[in-house]
C-alpha cells in the first residue's frame, strides 16, 4: 500500500514539472533603419529593453539586435535619438518569436524627426 502511495505521489509530481517545463520562451528583435546612417554617418543613441533591463547603445549605421529570453507580459521597448536635430526619416521595428517560431512583425514606425518611442507588450 504505502509502495502505491509512493509511485502516486511520485508521478503526480512529475506531472506538474512536465506542466512548468513547458513555459513558452519568447525573443525580442529590435531593429533601425536611418538614411542618415549610411549617407552621413551620424550617431544615433538607442535605448532598448531586454531581459536583465534596459540598455543603451550609440551606433553608426543600423541597428538589428535580439535580445531574451523574456517573459510572456514583457514590455519591448526601443527609443531611438539621432543627432543632430535634422528631421531625417527612420524605420523602427520589434519583431517578437515565440519558442521555435520565426519572427512576427509587432510593432513598426516610420517617423521624420530626431526621437522616436515605440513600445509592444507581447501577449501571444
């Protein structure tokens, strides 16, 4: 009886690990596109947020970066800040992957102008 009891326990147990292992894991890519990027040569400061927080990066030409693991409610976002002040055209993109899945297209803008602020909270 108390062998019954046991392999019960034991199995019931091992159901519910199996039931937390299967947790969909998600991948958030970030990416710009600016003409003043390959035309000029500006810098641009980008802000994005990832799995251990936000982080800053200042790049030259584009940027296309992936960052995750990240939770099913995350927040993604990116701000983009171009210097100097001219009202040159970007493409602002988050695309989001769920476990083995190719990326989807989530959030997209094309703005003229220095700053841009584009956010997506996934919710598959």
């Amino acid at each position: 009886m108390k062998k019954y009891l046991f392999v019960s326990i034991l199995l019931l147990s091992l159901s519910f690990i199996s039931c937390n292992g299967d947790k969909d894991i998600y991948y958030v890519k970030y990416e710009v596109e600016d003409d003043y990027f390959t035309n000029y040569g500006y810098r641009t400061h980008i802000t994005v947020n990832t799995e251990i927080g936000y982080q800053n990066f200042e790049v030259v030409r584009t940027f296309n970066e992936t960052f995750g693991p990240v939770d099913e409610d995350f927040v993604a976002n990116i701000k983009v800040y171009t210097t100097p002040s001219d009202y040159n055209e970007k493409t602002v993109s988050i695309y989001v992957c769920k476990n083995d899945a190719p990326y989807v297209l989530k959030a997209y803008k094309k703005v003229s102008g220095t700053t841009v602020d584009l956010s997506y909270q996934i919710d598959f």
